[in-house]
C-alpha cells in the first residue's frame, strides 16, 4: 500500500532547495569537498519519507534517523549495505537503531530508483543535506558547516507547521553574537569559525528539560549585583574558570579530542546548575559566579512592561508584549534584569523546548526577545 503524501514536503522542498543553491553558488575555500545540490523533488522524497517513519515504532522504540544526501565516494570509510534499501518507511525504521546515535547518517542518493540508502556514514562533505528525525513528525533540516559536529538548521517540521529560517535575521540591527552564530553567519567562513560557548551551553540548557535562566555579565563592573538579591543562595568562590580557561586554549585546539571531551564536560556543569531554581551568572568570560540566585527589580528603576520579541523564522513578525506572555516568571525576571542591566543578556530555557535570548536593543529602546527554539533542535 502507498503511503500517502506529506503535503508539507512538497510545500517546504523549493524554498529549501533555493537555500542550499544559494550555498553552492557561494563556493567553499579550495581544497575543501562541497556536496551536491539536491533537487526540490529529492527533498519532497526525503523529507515525505521521514515524515511517515517517524509516526512508526520498531520494537517499541521512536525512530530517530539522521539522512544526508551523498554518494559513497563522498563518504570516508562508509559501512556500504551489499543490496541498497529502498527510501521507505519500513525499511528507515529497521535500520533506525543504528544510526539514532548523534554524527552517524543513512547515506541517500540516486540509483535505479530515484532514491535509495546505499549505508551509513559519520562525515559529510560541507553544505551537505540532512534532514533528522526528532521526535514523533518532527523534522529538522540541517546543512554541514564544514566543522566537526557543527551543523546550522535550515527548516523546521513539524505536522503541518513549517519554520523555515530566515537566513536574513544575523543582519538586522542589535542582533546578539549569539543569535548570529547560531544561524551559522558569524563570519564569512563559518567552518573555521572559533568556539561559541554560549551555543553549546544553550543547547546543553535545552538538553537537561527542566528550564533554566542563565545571566551572562559584564566582566568588568559587579552592577549587576544591584539586580539581585542578596545573600545569593550559591555563590561560587573563587569563581568556576575551567570552562574559561578552556576557551582561552581554543586556538589550534578544535580538533584535539581531548580539548573537545574537557570543553563539553564543563559545558554541560555550568548548563547543569542552571536546573537549580534561581538564576545562574556567568562572566562574558565564561566564569560560573553563582547560581540559584533571586533577581530584583534595580533600586529606582520601573518594572517591566514590555518586550519586543521575534523569531528568525520566514515570514515572522515582530510584537510587542509584556513578557509573561512568553513564559512564566522566570521570563519576566530575565527580562526586568536585562532591562536594568543593559550590558547583560539572559539565556531562558522552558520545560517544553521553548528557548528565548533576552538583549537590550537600542534601536528600539527595549528589552528585544528572540526565540531561538528552531535553531537548537
């Protein structure tokens, strides 16, 4: 029986196509591999396919299958299958198991059929398409930055809702280093782009599931302090410097496993404390300060009354809100703190996967929120 079509596949696959066209008409620095450009109609096949087997189960168990587009000489040392499996959602979820960990891939690619899974793989050339399988119709579609583990999203699916990046969003006025980096634009050649500490703790925030607030400070001044209350339930003295010192080795260190393992095991300590009810600070320089901290409205200051916020997603525009129309109090909190504390930005982590970065914007005079959700899946 034919598995119906998934009408989002054939909505999403030319603005994705017009995304990855755009990549490869860019180029890529010499000597460094780029990938194919897929067609609109193998993103429909790929991203219909997936759809399907995600509402499956194997064993009991929710798929979750990560698919790039390349053939085998593209791959190093690819497990190549002796007879390719068709692009279908039985045969995807059979397979499933083996590949649900993170950096392995089905390899795609053209045969006597139109498309077929020749393998597996765990590298990818640069710009490659793949599309992963996050939760039961949940589809994210990604390309390689051309650095380890780094992959910048490119479309968002789920059921009949389509988020499609806005690749224009890091180029808007008072857009956090962190926004711009997390939509892969840093710099003009992002794959040898630097360490972004605060991507990683982000994602690590949004791993754990339980919410937290993490404040990110101005090294220089204890003003913040005033937006706080005191004594802070968990100060941290001397302050926490491992993840400092780790991002001050960075240079050179990007590829050395060790420095890896080191960087995301601090990471995920400094992400872990901010589960812990209260807020989280760190130093733009990545000192842990304090956590399960109480924040305060500034002495003299107003409260809070209204955000802007936005989401870099096409076709989205932005509002003006009170911020507990985002969340609860701990968004108004981080909000009413970047408010008195302008130097600062707060990093909010929801229960359910929502993510928000709050920064002051001087082009509006205001607390600016961004919801970065789709960027971290």
């Amino acid at each position: 029986m034919t598995e119906p079509a998934y009408p989002a596949a054939r909505a999403v696959a030319p603005n994705v196509h017009a995304h990855f066209k755009r990549l490869v008409v860019a180029g890529t620095p010499a000597g460094i591999q780029q990938a194919a450009l897929p067609s609109p109609a193998e993103i429909e096949a790929i991203i219909d396919a997936a759809f399907w087997a995600s509402l499956r189960r194997e064993e009991g168990y929710v798929p979750k299958i990560s698919l790039a587009l390349l053939s085998p000489d593209q791959a190093v040392h690819p497990i190549v299958f002796g007879q390719p499996l068709p692009l279908k959602p039985g045969a995807l979820v059979r397979v499933a198991a083996a590949v649900e960990r993170p950096g392995i891939h089905l390899g795609v690619w053209p045969g006597e059929d139109p498309l077929h899974v020749w393998g597996m793989t765990r590298s990818i050339p640069t710009f490659c398409f793949v599309l992963e399988v996050a939760a039961p119709g949940l589809l994210v579609i990604k390309h390689h930055r051309g650095e380890v583990g780094k992959f910048v999203n490119v479309a968002v699916l789920e059921g009949d809702q389509v988020k499609v990046i806005d690749e224009q969003a890091s180029s808007l006025p008072d857009c956090p280093e962190l926004l711009t980096s997390l939509l892969g634009f840093d710099t003009p050649a992002a794959w040898t782009g630097g360490v972004n500490v605060l991507v990683q703790l982000a994602v690590s925030m949004r791993a754990h599931g339980r919410g937290g607030l993490l404040l990110v400070v101005p090294a220089e001044n204890v003003e913040w302090r005033e937006s706080l209350v005191h004594p802070i339930s968990y100060s941290v003295s001397p302050p926490f410097a491992e993840l400092a010192e780790l991002v001050g080795q960075a240079s050179g260190e990007e590829d050395n496993r060790l420095w890896q393992d080191a960087l995301t095991n601090a990471v995920n300590a400094v992400a872990g404390v901010t589960a812990i009810d209260g807020a989280a600070v760190i130093t733009d320089r990545y000192e842990l300060l304090a956590f399960g901290a109480k924040i305060s409205r500034r002495h003299g200051r107003p409260p809070i009354e209204q955000v802007t916020v936005t989401e870099p997603v096409v076709g989205s525009i932005a509002e003006v809100v009170h911020p507990t129309s985002l969340g609860g109090t701990r968004h108004l909190s981080a909000a009413q703190f970047v408010q008195d504390q302008r130097g600062a930005i707060a990093l909010v982590a929801s229960q359910d996967g929502r993510f928000t970065v709050f920064a002051w914007s001087p082009c509006a005079d205001m607390v600016h929120a961004h919801r970065v959700e789709t960027l971290l899946l």
